[in-house]
C-alpha cells in the first residue's frame, strides 16, 4: 500500500487536512506571501590603515511590513590579541556588533526579523570566530517598509592590522 507523504502547511480544508501544494502556491501567489530574494554577494574587499569606522559594504533592501533578513559574513583577519570590530547597521541604527577573536577567520551569521513599520528585532544565528560584543538581541526603529541600507562597517584598533570581507550572502524573505 502506498502512503501519501505528510504536507506541512498552514492551509487546512474543513476537516482539517492539508490543503494540496497547487492551493498553497495559488494562494501565495494572492497573497502575495513567501516572497523571496537572495543575492550572493562577493568580491573580496579589505579593510586597513586607518582606525576609524568605515563601510565596508552596503545594499539596498526592503523587508516590507513583516519580513526576515538572513545575512552571512566570511572574514579573514590579522591573527593577533588588538581588537578588531565588525559592525552590521540599518539605516544609522547598529543591529549587532561583534569583535573578532585571535583567528585568521571568522564566519557569521545574524538574522533581522522584521515586525512593523517601525520595529525590528535582530540576533545573531552563528558566530565562529567572532563573538557578540554588544546585546545579543536587538530592538531597532527603523521603517523597513521602505527601501532601507544594510551596511557592513568594520573598525581596527592598530593600523598595520587588517580586516578582509571575502564574501557576504543575503537573505530576505517577506511574509
């Protein structure tokens, strides 16, 4: 006897089964949910010389009312004890923050869940290599229903170090 593989959905019918893919996609499609856009982003870019904050690398996005921004880092630094600090922003609001350990490398990967116009919540998902040097979780004001900047900052302690963005990936998904 050959069984139907479970569904999962969040669509039901009235006796409480789950409603066949073709409904899901046709709703989506008139609800417009699940809208999904990743972009891979890379091109090594370096960071030295000089002490002060500086972007590194920035993109346009727009979470609209409700949605979940993924984005992930692959870094390579300096490998010694001076600070090293990677900073992820929207708009001018700093979303998390992180200083880098004594590796050659670091990966990390922070989630910004979008709840409103006006309210963000953002936390970090991995960090290896790295650590959180500010509030593990973030409440921001900014309006990501419009077009917003994602900006990757990066700031050095000593100016002979440096700090290279290898690659970064981003995520978003509005719901």
């Amino acid at each position: 006897m050959l069984s139907t593989p479970q569904q999962s959905s969040f669509l039901v019918d009235s006796a409480g089964r789950p409603a066949p893919l073709w409904w899901r996609l046709i709703n989506d499609l008139v609800t417009w949910t699940n809208k999904r856009t990743s972009q891979q982003l890379a091109g090594r870019t370096e960071h030295t010389g000089t002490a002060v904050d500086t972007s590194i690398a920035s993109m346009q996005v727009t979470s609209g009312t409700r949605g979940i921004i993924r984005l992930s880092l692959a870094l390579t630094m300096t490998a010694n004890a001076n600070a090293k600090t990677v900073k992820v922003k929207i708009g001018s609001s700093t979303v998390q923050a992180y200083t880098l350990d004594n590796a050659a490398s670091a990966s990390i990967s922070l989630c910004i869940a979008g709840m409103g116009n006006n309210a963000q919540t953002s936390y970090t998902i991995s960090a290896q290599g790295a650590s959180v040097s500010g509030e593990p979780v973030v409440l921001t004001t900014e309006d990501m229903s419009a077009i917003s900047t994602i900006a990757i900052f990066m700031q050095l302690s000593t100016i002979t170090d440096t700090i290279a963005l290898e690659s970064y990936a981003l995520d978003l998904e509005q719901i």
